[in-house]
C-alpha cells in the first residue's frame, strides 16, 4: 500500500514508495462507497498487554536520558534503548533517535506530546525539527514539550537498508505495466532484488520493525520522559502506530489524535485495492480543476474528468515506449513509472496541482520530464547527489511484517487486475503490480489484520478527510467506530490529513482537544 509520511508545509504524507515499494499499509483517499466497517467486525481484536511492566523490561523503562544540543536550534536530542525483541530483552538492543522542544508557555505545562508523521518510514524526528516542532499551533506549543521518535527501522534510529542509489534508481525506473512474460519477469526479478538487499544489509533488525513493537518503544519513551499518559499526534500511517498503542496499553492513552486514518481490519489486498480508488478520487478532484485553468495540457473546459484520465493514461503509454529526457545529469529518463509516481506525489496535496500542472504541460508539449522528475524524486526521497533516504526500504519492510502479503505471485494479480482496473482507470493496473512487492520478502509476516478497541480508553479523536488520496475516508469511519472510546471528526475537502492544512474549524477543534481535552460532539463535519 503506500502510504507516506506528512510532510507538512507541502504536502502531507505520502504513499509507501508508491509504485514500486506499495504494500498494503496504509494511504489511500476517500472517495466512493465502499464501506470498511463490515470487514471490522470478522476479525480478532488487538490484545492489551498486562498492566504491569514485566521485569525484564526494567532497565529500559528506568533509563535516563543524556539529552544534547542537536545543531538546531531549540531543539534537543538524545538516544534511547529499547530490546531488539520483546520476547528475549536480554538478547540485544536497538537505539532510538530522540528529540524534544520544550514547552514555551505561557501556562501551566501539559506534559511531552509525541508525533509522527507516518510512511511507515518517514522520519518523526526530522517533521518535528522542520515543522510540527515550529509550526505547530502556539496555543499546543506554550503547553506541551514537542517529542519525536524515529521508530525502529527508520532514519536515525538504526534504519533498515536495501539498494544504493544506483540500484534505487533502476529499480524505481521498473516498469509496473508489464505487457508480456518478459516484463512480469523483469518487474519479479526487481521486487526480489529489493528484497535480497534488505534481506543481506539488515538480516536481524528486519524481524523486528513491526507496528507493535514501535508502540512498545513508545511506551518507554512515554515512562521515561516521566509522562503517565501518552500524549499523541499521528498522521497518516501514524494512525496506525496510535491507534496500536491505544490497544495495547488503553490504561496509559492519554490525548490521542489520528488524523487520516488506516483501517486495520484489512487485509493487505483490500487496504491496495480501497487506496487505488483513493487516488482515483483525488485525480478526479485534480482533473475537475485542471480544465478551468487555460492551457491544462489533459483537455479544456468541456473535457470530462474520465477523458481527461483517458488522456493521461495515453501519454502514459507513450512514454512507456519512448522515455522523454530531463536533464538528469545521471541521464535518467522520465518513462511511465517516474512519471505515473510524479502524479500520484502530487495529489497527496492539493496546493501542488499547479506544480503538476506545469511539468505535465512541459512533459506533454515541450518533451521535458524535468518537472515529472522532480515531482517523483521528492516522493522518494532522492536528494540531488543520487542518494536516497531510507523511507522506501523501512516502508515495505514494515508493511512487509505488519500484514500477510497482497499477492502470492504474478497470477494472483493478473486476476485481481479488472477490479484495480475499476477502482481507477488511470492507475490501478501499477497499484496492482506494485502491490505483489511482499510476495518475495525474506521474512515472514508476523501480524494479521485484526480490530483494535483499546477498552477503557480516553476518547480518542479520529480525523478523516472525504476525498483524501492515501486513506480514505471509509478508514476513518471504521477506525472510530472499531474504538470503544473514538469520535470522528470530518474534513469534507482535498487532501492527504487535515491537521495543519488551513481549516480553522478543524484546527480549533483539535487544540482544544490537546489543551482541554475536550473531544468534539458527535458527527461534527467542517470544511
């Protein structure tokens, strides 16, 4: 599935190295009808564990932390050390990145509020120093000490790594329309590769970078920051990291926001399947848009949003047969792929559908990728020396782990392709493939979809978007009504997430929330 982390000022989150490194985890939008709140009620609820903390755990929950000057201003930083397995805590650890703003007043100080901007892979540490830590509401600020954690895995905290960049490069170039045998092979061979990387760089940590144990890790960032109850903000696949925590310990779930929520009752297949038609409402959104503006290179003002996916599905196409240039000073052309995964990074936000606009009108009328290019790199987190973040390995090593893969194999998504096919005419054909990545990994899954309830917890505040691209408003609705103690708080617009996007309804209602804690009525919608 893809889902990507929010990255605040421009965009939200992100999908989970989308066409290639989809899994089935979390980010897809809103749109049509299809209802997840039946597949909630089949399977098992998340367990809480015991109250008490077990022994064994005891030094890590009583670990001081030696914080530090981080280079950047205001901030402070520190390591923590959490087991590398929960079941044998004596037989290793891993380090956990740190890093805190304290609360700035005035008014009496709330505690720590821990974030994550979601991926899975996405690192909280950086959203916290770049944005949430600084951007932030004041009135959530003067309040709370801002704390981030890279979960396991991920970026400064021992991240799982797969390919270098060049590997990263051709593997991102792969093409996930295959035509015949010999492109399925060569898409199979790319997803093995992948996964071979990991498999050599990462053997041991590889088995343990799971949701439920990144919840663990936060409980003993929670003790040890002296903090009874966990204070939280989650986007995205953050919901999910949240929203376990609240399962597994709902006696210490203080103040929980989940905003663009996963539904984790579903399977890895259905979750592909929910946010292919994610992405297609989100297009439909952009195509309605795009016409009214002269120039659009998809049609103009009388072209139907379903021709204007038509249109673009063409140049895909052709770009399949006859990559265009960018000027890429590693030479990399723009074929389908680059460009398809260009597209889908802007329609986590809808303030960079003038962005797309312009490398579509470029790409289509003047032969330059370039704006595609960039679009797509910044997806993937490639910098301009040809090196990539870790985001797109810890992504499907995480969804890797959380859930049983999509498919088994190459006939199990031709025969799933008619319905990817209708959830989205534009993209669903790459989401299906993209979703076979988990079929080759080298560890097995160790979680299932299940409910999560968290008995006895807090209220808890669930916000969805209507037509959000990467989690889709039917997710929202099954995640509050799965939590005994969830409220639903509606965003009727575009866009990945709502926290922070510019709706002062929205806004207002959530700070009120972690200042007061004061949950909104029932069914309260703003737009």
């Amino acid at each position: 599935m893809h889902m990507r982390r929010t990255s605040r000022p421009t965009r939200t989150l992100r999908a989970s190295g989308v066409l290639l490194a989809a899994v089935a985890l979390l980010i897809s939008a809103c749109s049509s009808g299809s209802s997840t709140t039946t597949a909630a009620t089949t399977e098992a609820a998340l367990t809480a564990l015991p109250r008490a903390t077990p022994s064994a755990l005891s030094p890590y929950y009583q670990q001081k932390l030696n914080w530090r000057s981080c280079g950047v201003p205001g901030f402070e930083c520190a390591t923590m050390k959490a087991p590398l397995d929960y079941a044998k805590p004596g037989a290793g650890d891993v380090r956990l990145a740190v890093s805190r703003k304290k609360a700035t007043g005035p008014g009496k100080r709330l505690g720590s509020l821990l974030v994550n901007p979601g991926g899975p892979g996405g690192s909280a540490v950086g959203y916290l120093q770049s944005y949430a830590g600084i951007g932030y509401p004041a009135e959530v600020r003067a309040r709370y000490d801002m704390v981030a954690v890279d979960p396991r895995g991920v970026a400064r905290s021992e991240p799982v790594e797969c390919l270098n960049g060049r590997a990263m490069d051709a593997f991102t170039q792969t093409d996930t329309t295959p035509d015949d045998g010999r492109e399925t092979d060569q898409l199979v061979e790319a997803f093995k590769k992948f996964a071979e990387g990991c498999g050599q760089h990462s053997p041991e940590l590889l088995r343990h970078v799971s949701t439920v144990e990144a919840a663990r890790d936060m409980d003993i960032l929670r003790a040890v920051l002296g903090d009874q109850k966990l204070t939280y903000v989650g986007a995205s696949y953050g919901t999910f990291l949240g929203a376990t925590y609240a399962g597994l310990y709902p006696d210490r779930v203080g103040r929980l926001v989940l905003d663009g929520a996963l539904d984790p009752s579903l399977t890895s297949r259905k979750l592909n399947e929910e946010q292919t038609t994610g992405f297609e409402t989100a297009f439909q959104s952009f195509a309605k848009d795009c016409v009214r503006h002269s120039g659009c290179p998809l049609g103009d003002a009388g072209t139907s949003p379903d021709q204007v996916g038509r249109n673009l599905k063409a140049f895909f196409q052709q770009l399949d047969k006859e990559p265009i240039p960018a000027g890429d000073p590693d030479g990399r052309k723009v074929g389908e792929a680059l460009a398809t995964t260009g597209v889908i990074a802007a329609m986590y936000d809808e303030t960079a559908w003038p962005q797309l606009r312009d490398a579509l009108t470029s790409a289509m009328k003047q032969n330059d990728g370039a704006g595609l290019l960039a679009l797509s790199d910044s997806y993937y987190e490639r910098d301009a020396d040809g090196r990539y973040a870790n985001l797109m390995s810890a992504n499907v090593a995480v969804n890797c782990l959380d859930l049983p893969a999509a498919f088994s194999g190459p006939d199990q998504v031709e025969q799933a392709l008619p319905a990817f096919e209708k959830a989205s005419p534009v993209f669903g054909e790459g989401l299906a493939w993209a979703s076979l990545n988990c079929a080759y990994w080298p560890v097995k899954n160790t979680g299932e979809p299940h409910r999560i309830e968290a008995k006895g917890a807090a209220p808890i505040l669930v916000v969805g978007t209507t037509r959000d691209p990467a989690t889709p408003y039917p997710w929202a609705q099954s995640l509050a009504s799965q939590l005994s103690s969830g409220t639903l708080l509606t965003y009727v617009g575009d866009g990945h997430t709502a926290y922070g996007r510019g709706s002062t309804c929205i806004d207002s209602t959530i700070n009120r929330y972690l200042v007061q804690g004061t949950p909104p009525e029932k069914g309260k919608r703003c737009s």
